[in-house]
C-alpha cells in the first residue's frame, strides 16, 4: 500500500460512509474467499500475491478498477496518481532557494514512481540553471538486504555515496522513511544539517518527520483529495460511464519546512554562527542589535553578510523560521492561537495572524483547517 495508507483509508472510508458502500480493505494479503465486489481501487504492494491479483482482477474486466499507483503500466485503466511532477517541482524550487548547490535524489527502490519523480526533479533543476549531475541513489541496492535495519550500514553508506559530494548539498528523499535513515547517518558522521546538507523528505508522515533528532522537511501529499477523486472516478464506473485511461494527478499541498532544510552560510562563519542562534531562540523576544551584540559585529556588518552570502536579511530569516515553528504547531496541536503565537515568537496573537495571512495568504485557523485533513 502507498505511504501514510491509514490517512488515504481513512478519506476512503468516510467517503464510503457517505456513499452507501461496504469496503474490503487488503494490506499485505488478498481478498476473503469467494469474494465478489463491484469495483476496486488498485494500489502498489510489496507483496508479489497481492500485486498479481490486482493484475488479474484489472485484466479480466469483470468489475471496474482504478489504479492508484505508478505500477501495472501495461495494463489499461483510468488512474488516480500523486502528483509527482509537481512534488518534483516543489522539492527543486525549495532546495535551490534555500541556497544548495549540488544535488542528489534518493528512494528505497527503484520502483516506476521513482524513476518518474527523480527524471522529473532533473528536469526542474535543469530548469533552474543547475547543469551538475544530479545522481539518484537507490537505498535497497546499496544496503545490503540482511543489513536492511543496520544503522551503521547506513552510516557506511552516506560516507561512501554522500560524503563526496559537492556542497552545500540539498537531497530529495522519495520517502519520509529513507530521509530518516539518511538524517540518523548524516549526523552520526558529522554532517552540519541543514547548513552543510538538507534534506527534503516526501509524504509528510507526522510521526516520522516531527520526532526525528531534526524534525524533517517534507513534501505534503494531498491525500483527502487523493482519495476522494479517486472513489468519485470509481463511483462513475461503476455506474456504468466509460472514463478516460489518460491518469488524473492530484498535486501536494506544499512543503513543510522544518529543520533539516534551511539557508546557507556558504562557509561564512559569521552567517553561520548567526542562523544557530536564530533557530535556538525562534521562540524568545530579540532584536537584530541583540543579535549583532551576542555575535561580537555591528548591525550593519551582520546585514551585509547576510544580504551578500544569502540574498537576505536576518530579520527576514527570523520572519520565515517563525512561520515554520507556527505552521508545525498548528498541524501538530490543538493548542489556541495566543499560545502558537508566543511559542513561536510572536508579540501577540493579532500580529500573528496578521503575519501568518500576509505570508501564507489565509488566516492560520484557515491554514490549520485545510492541512489537518
């Protein structure tokens, strides 16, 4: 089944609820014997018997069927697929902009989602103006099978196939679950994350990307509209409407910045010095002479050097890592506004709403709503 399945479920359920249906939900096995059902919804499996059912059940045309995965190619049927050119869009424009130089791409197999999603990210990097190679790194094939839950094989492996590489380096992960294998090496070598190497997850799995030693940065797959679009398709099939073979791609909610992805110094050791400070006290009260003070350097020089290595100023960088803490809170909580406003650094709840609607463009009651779906 595809990543955070209990969230695609979930939308599949509620949407069978309000629908009159009764589902059979297989995960890891087939269906009950003697099972006769009036269509199907047809997702990617590790399980060689499972995906071989799903192949006999599309080709035989006995009930409709909506395929949900980049699998099964040569078999005909309308899909419903995540929307992973814009994922690779999202994940080139966010490394780059964040000031990463090299670049690489990184699955636990090679699967045909994958080689969609890496071809796709080089595209949009090349588009960009990045013209280094850009490798893709496939977990299963250099980790041994047996060492499979070895975290120094891990290690092992970002020191021979990571270390190397070119830096700043940004490194799109096709799952949450890979990235958190690549963070827990990175660190265990060493690696300064995100200023020497970011990392950009996919799947935004809650539990995964918050409670890692860096919360991760990852790509939200928008799967309430995965589901639903999906079970609308399967509903007119059913009903008899002849639909298009061409898929249907539902694209990502967004990026959810966290830790492991953020502006680089490009080795200046005073920008360096000043973005640890400032994502050490997003939440507490200070100005920009504060910071220039505990740093030893005027406010004009902390400026300068932050506007010729990163484009920016420190108070914009403060500004973007407030929203970040915000925007993790409201997804992750229940906790009222006034609270998310002073745990992430703001004077008072107005003027957390009102910074919160000029960057994002919705209130964050709004935001919360949508994203917590």
């Amino acid at each position: 089944m595809m990543a955070n399945a209990r969230k695609f479920l979930a939308h599949v359920a509620r949407y069978a609820a309000e629908h009159n249906w009764r589902i059979t939900i297989v995960n890891d096995g087939l269906p009950p014997r003697g099972w006769k059902g009036d269509g199907a919804l047809l997702s990617y499996s590790r399980s060689k018997a499972q995906m071989d059912y799903a192949a006999r059940l599309a080709r035989s045309g006995e009930i409709p069927c909506v395929g949900m995965s980049y699998a099964l190619p040569k078999i005909k049927m309308p899909r419903v697929l995540a929307g992973f050119e814009s994922a690779a869009e999202l994940a080139a424009r966010c490394l780059t902009a964040n000031g990463y130089a090299s670049f690489a791409f990184l699955s636990e197999e090679r699967l045909r989602s994958g080689s969609f999603g890496y071809k796709m990210f080089v595209k949009h990097l090349r588009r960009l103006g990045v013209r280094g190679e850009v490798p893709w790194f496939v977990r299963s094939e250099l980790v041994a099978a047996e060492k499979a839950d070895d975290a120094d094989a891990d290690v092992a492996m970002y020191r021979r196939d990571f270390a190397g590489l070119g830096r700043p380096l940004g490194v799109w992960c096709f799952s949450d679950s890979v990235a958190s294998r690549l963070l827990d090496a990175a660190l265990a070598d060493g690696a300064s994350i995100p200023d020497e190497m970011g990392i950009l997850a996919t799947n935004d799995n809650l539990v995964v990307c918050e409670n890692q030693e860096l919360p991760l940065s990852s790509i939200n797959s928008d799967y309430r509209r995965l589901a639903l679009v999906a079970c609308e398709q399967l509903d007119r099939a059913m009903a008899g409407e002849r639909l298009s073979e061409r898929p249907i791609f539902v694209p990502p909610l967004g990026v959810s910045e966290r830790e492991t992805t953020g502006v680089v110094s490009h080795g200046d050791p005073l920008v360096r010095n000043a973005m640890i400070y400032l994502r050490s006290h997003v939440g507490d009260s200070f100005g920009m002479g504060d910071l220039a003070r505990e740093l030893g350097v005027s406010e004009r020089t902390l400026n300068r050097a932050f506007r010729e290595r990163v484009g920016t100023t420190p108070a914009a960088e403060l500004r973007s890592l407030r929203l970040k803490r915000a925007m993790s809170l409201l997804r992750m909580t229940e906790f009222p506004l006034d609270y998310i406003a002073k745990a992430a650094g703001f004077s008072h709840a107005p003027h957390f709403v009102n910074s919160f609607r000029d960057a994002v463009g919705e209130t964050p009651t709004a935001w919360r709503a949508r994203w917590q779906e």
